[in-house]
C-alpha cells in the first residue's frame, strides 16, 4: 500500500492530515472553556480590585462607630461640690491659648483686656478681726472671712461687703429659719469664706475642667471659696455692678451651705433664682443676685435633676 494513504473510515496517518468531525468539536470546547474560565478569573480580579480602592457605603458610619467615646461634658457638680451658679466662663471647649503669664490672669472670658489681678499667691490665709451681732431670727451660723495674703483685698473691708449681703433683705435671712453671725479670729465658725487667688481656688474647689480653670468659684465642705477674679471683676455675663455679682457669688454658695440646691429658670422673663447657675445661660431670665425680692417673695425656679 503507498505510504499515507488512508486506512479505516475517518482516520489518518498523517500529522497534517485534517481532524476529523468529532475532534474539531471536541477542540473547540475546550478553546471555549479556557476563554471562559479565563474571562471569570479577570472579572474576580477587577471586582477585588474595585473593591479595595471604593469604600464601602456605610465605611465612614463604621469608622465612627468606633472611634473614641465623646468626652464627658463638663460638670462642676462632678468636680466640685456645690459649684457657683454664678461662676466661671461660658461652657466652651478647652482653650487652645497659650498659658498665662504668672501673676496675671488671661483676658476676661466673653473679650476685654488683660486683667492685673493677681494669678497666684502663696496660699497662705488671713482672718479678719471683725466680729458682728446676729443677722436675721433662725438658728445662727457663725462665720468668719479668710484672704489670701497678696491678694489686695483687706480682709475686713471684705468682711463688712460680705455681712452686708447676708444682713439684706432680700438675702436669706428673709426666711424665718436662717440667721447669720460675723465673727473675729479665734472663735468657733459654722462655715468661713476665703477670698483666693484663681490658682489657689482652682486648688481648693479641685477644679478639672479646662474651661473653668482660673474662672470659678465653689463651696468645699464648710467653705465658700470666692475668686479673687470674680470677686474684682465680677463676670462679662452678669449685667450689673460688680457689688451686684458679689452679692450672687455669696448668695449662692451660701445657699449650698445652708441646704438648697441648685434651681432654673421659671419663665422667659422672670427673675433668675440665686440658685440658678446663671453664668450656663439665663434661659430667657433675667439676671438676678438674691434669693428674695422686695416684697418677700422666695425667686424660685423648678429643681434641677
């Protein structure tokens, strides 16, 4: 037989002899299942790869969800007990300023210029000599007033302002139950008020709170600790005389001394109750000093939970 020629039905011999019917079809499903599979690996790839460039949607909700806890807000209730309502700057975000210089305070909260009053002092206290004859028809609470030594305040000129603000009418001896005594050096005292510098404020009322640093005043135990700051300048919120904000300093933190607690405001445009912490915001009120008007009326306000 020549040599390539064809033997059987549908076969050959030769290399470059043309497949037959059954093997291009098998030839051809298998091209097709390589382009297929190679097609699917391509899509697998670009959909990873749009994946890890694209965000999720809700990726930034996620991220937020775990992100640090928002901190507290400020509380002075929680740092001091029986802050003043009438104390301190507005309820801002800790500054970013520069500290103060020694011996001078920042500029006043709410604008103005640098204040010279003393920032610091050595902590170190005198008592007025002052004695006075009871305030009022209650039980009396003796006291007696503290300054800090370079701070400027003498200590007895302090001590009349402050008996004249718990001698008032308006004052708390207003209500039958409550009486008051001034008292010199050596004698027993119910409770003292000390006039202090800010630094050494922030140091007796323990205060934390960055936006009230320098600013504020407390009741500490049986002390009524008034800023110095405060005590000179009285507060950029509170309209008035600066006689008018020492008077709501005392009333208010004497108020603590005595058992009440803080209150807010009744009604757009009635008084402000002394026990309301006036300097977060007057809530439509309007600012007041005293814990009575002139007729007698307890300036009351709903109690704060």
């Amino acid at each position: 037989m020549p040599a390539g020629q064809s033997i059987g039905r549908g076969r050959s011999t030769g290399r470059g002899s043309p497949l037959g019917p059954r093997a291009r079809r098998r030839a051809e499903r298998r091209k097709r299942l390589r382009r297929t599979f190679l097609g699917s690996a391509a899509l697998v790839a670009a959909l990873a790869t749009a994946y890890a460039v694209v965000p999720l949607d809700d990726a930034e909700s996620v991220s937020d969800s775990v992100a640090a806890p928002p901190a507290a807000p400020p509380d002075r209730d929680a740092a001091v007990p029986s802050p003043s309502g009438s104390s301190g700057s507005p309820q801002a975000g800790p500054s970013s300023a520069p500290p103060a210089k020694p011996g001078v305070t920042d500029a006043k909260p709410g604008g103005g210029s640098g204040s010279a009053v003393p920032q610091s002092g050595p902590g170190v206290f005198a008592a007025s000599s002052r004695s006075g004859q009871a305030q009022g028809k209650g039980t009396v609470r003796k006291w007696r007033i503290e300054v800090e030594e370079g701070s400027g305040v003498d200590a007895d000129t302090a001590a009349h302002a402050v008996e004249k603000i718990l001698g008032d009418p308006r004052g708390w001896i207003k209500d039958p139950a409550y009486g008051f005594q001034l008292v010199g050096t050596g004698q027993p005292v119910d409770f003292t008020v000390k006039i202090a510098t800010p630094t050494t404020t922030d140091r007796l009322c323990e205060v934390v709170t960055p936006e009230l640093i320098g600013e504020t005043n407390c009741r500490a135990g049986h002390t009524v600790v008034v800023n110095l700051k405060r005590w000179l300048e009285g507060s950029p919120q509170f309209k008035g005389a600066v006689e008018e904000y020492r008077a709501l300093i005392v009333n208010h933190e004497v108020g603590h001394e005595i058992g009440h607690d803080h209150e807010t405001c009744p009604g757009p445009g009635k008084p402000a109750p002394a026990m309301m912490q006036q300097i977060k915001g007057l809530l439509g009120c309007e600012a007041n000093a005293w814990p009575f008007d002139g007729n007698g009326t307890y300036l009351s306000g709903p109690p704060v939970p």
